[in-house]
C-alpha cells in the first residue's frame, strides 16, 4: 500500500472516490486507523475532550497538541497526517499562525495542519501557504469559537446563513487550503456548495454529498461518554467490555485468582537455595 499523497486526495475527488479520515491521538489508535486503510488521519484539537478531559476544545495547548502528534506520527505509516491547530495558536498575526504551523511540522512530523472558520483565518491559511505548509480549512460549526456562534448547532441552516458558510469556505479555498472540512451543516446546503468547490471537502454531519467523512476515534468505537452528536456512528461499544476487563483483572487480584503460574519469573533451584540460605 503506497502512502496517501494530496494529489491522491485529488485524484479520488477527480474520480468520486470517498476519502476516509478518522481522528487519533496516540500511538495505538494511529496504529489502528492506518491497519484499518483509512486515507487521512487527523489528530484532531477533539483531543481536548476524548482523551484530555476538558469540557471544550478551547483550552488545549500547542504543548499538548505536539505531544499528541508526534505519537500519532510514530503509528502512522500509510494515511496523510493532519493535526488541528489549537485555538489561540494562530489568530493572532500570521507571524504566530506561520511560526506555530512549523512547530506541527518540524517537531511533531505533520504532513499538513488544519484551522478553523473563515474571516481572519482566511488570511492566517494563506501566510501559512506561502510558507510552504498544507492547511486544510474547516467551516461550519466550529468548536473553538462555538460561544460566538450561538453554540454547538448546525451552521447553515438558513439560505443567509448557507451563503456566509460558503463565502467562508470559497474564501479558504482561494487562499490555498488543499481541502475542507464541512461540520454539522445542512445536507442540502452542502450539496448546493459542493459544484462550487474545486478541493476536497471532507464531511462531519454534512449529509453524503461530501467528497469523504470524517469521524472521531473515541465516538465511532463507542469509549467516549460524553454527548453523542447526531451525526455520530458508533461501530462499536467498546467502553463497556474495557470496563468488563479492568473489572475482571480487579476480581482476580482480590480472589487470589491472579497470577497464576505462567505469569512468574522462576529462579534457579541452586539459587533458590543459596537465597534462603
Ligand atoms: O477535532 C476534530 O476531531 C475535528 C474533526 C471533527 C473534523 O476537527
Ligand atoms: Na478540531
């Protein structure tokens, strides 16, 4: 299996090929997505919330994000690597946006890095561009500025609103972003964006007119106990049989019941002796 490249991204497009991406955040659950075949995994700032337990994504770090990243790029081998850059990382000047963007490169092996709405971000994609950086854009609901936007609701729900949607994401496009992510957006004013847009547009609750779908590990394997968006999949249930596990093991210490003899190291019987003398 060849690695994924952007110009594969545009050549599934191209051929109306879905393209995969899934969210993970450390070495297993990248080692997961990439034997699973998916095309893009993005290390998403939903990181926040899945394994940092924040309650948004406001408040995690570069630090943070970095740390995470670099374990996803240790898993990965096959799918393009993208990571989110937090929010406060990049809307301040482009310097900032530019200077943070490299950090996700240089130090953390990213292929490519992903920032959220339109507006000023506009102008950060396009410096980050120019230096030479993939950024994919990210419209619609957009977590890290939810309190701004009347909260954690579908975008693009009025014609108006449609239009400022897509302005957002033609502007994005037009600044360079080799794709986009659509999230929890109408599927008829996806639909109506979609002949209008020339890159990749990667959907979350866009309906299927989209050029692929992105889901978040913890969500569609069923661990994360926190709201279930509609738009949401859950492949598995798998906070329950880990529960079932880490509560076997705790049976087995209290009963004696672990361990047992193929779990001990043994000494020499002539060392045994020397040792009680
Ligand atoms: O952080 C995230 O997981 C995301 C996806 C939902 C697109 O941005
Ligand atoms: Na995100």
């Amino acid at each position: 299996r060849p690695r994924v490249t952007f110009g594969h991204l545009t050549d599934m497009k191209a051929h109306s090929e879905p393209i995969v991406m899934v969210t993970a955040y450390d070495y297993p659950s990248a080692q997961i997505a990439d034997a699973a075949g998916v095309d893009i995994v993005l290390v998403g700032d939903s990181a926040a919330m899945t394994v940092l337990g924040y309650d948004s994504t406001v408040p995690v770090t570069v630090d943070e994000m970095l740390m995470l990243t670099a374990a996803v790029r240790r898993g990965l081998r096959h799918p393009l690597l993208v990571a989110d850059l937090p929010f406060g990382s990049y809307e301040v000047s482009d310097e900032q946006a530019v200077a943070t963007a490299l950090r996700f490169i240089k130090d953390a092996g990213a292929d490519a890095v992903k920032i959220e709405r339109g507006g000023t971000s506009v102008e950060r994609a396009r410096a980050i561009v120019a230096a030479g950086i993939p950024v994919m854009g990210h419209v619609g609901l957009t977590p890290q500025t939810a309190a701004s936007i009347g909260g954690y609701r579908a975008q693009g729900r009025t014609a108006e609103e449609a239009h400022v949607v897509f302005h957002s994401a033609r502007a994005l496009q037009n600044a360079g972003c080799f794709a986009l992510v659509f999230e929890a957006i109408p599927s008829e004013a996806a639909a109506a964006m979609m002949p209008l847009l020339e890159v990749p547009v990667i959907g979350i609750g866009a309906g299927p007119a989209t050029d692929g779908q992105v889901l978040v590990f913890h969500d569609l394997l069923g661990i994360y106990d926190g709201h279930v968006p509609r738009f949401v999949k859950r492949y598995a249930e798998l906070r329950a049989p880990m529960i079932a596990a880490v509560a076997a093991y705790a049976e087995d210490v209290r009963t004696h019941r672990y361990p047992q003899p193929e779990h001990e190291y043994a000494m020499p019987r002539a060392e045994t002796q020397l040792l009680m003398g």
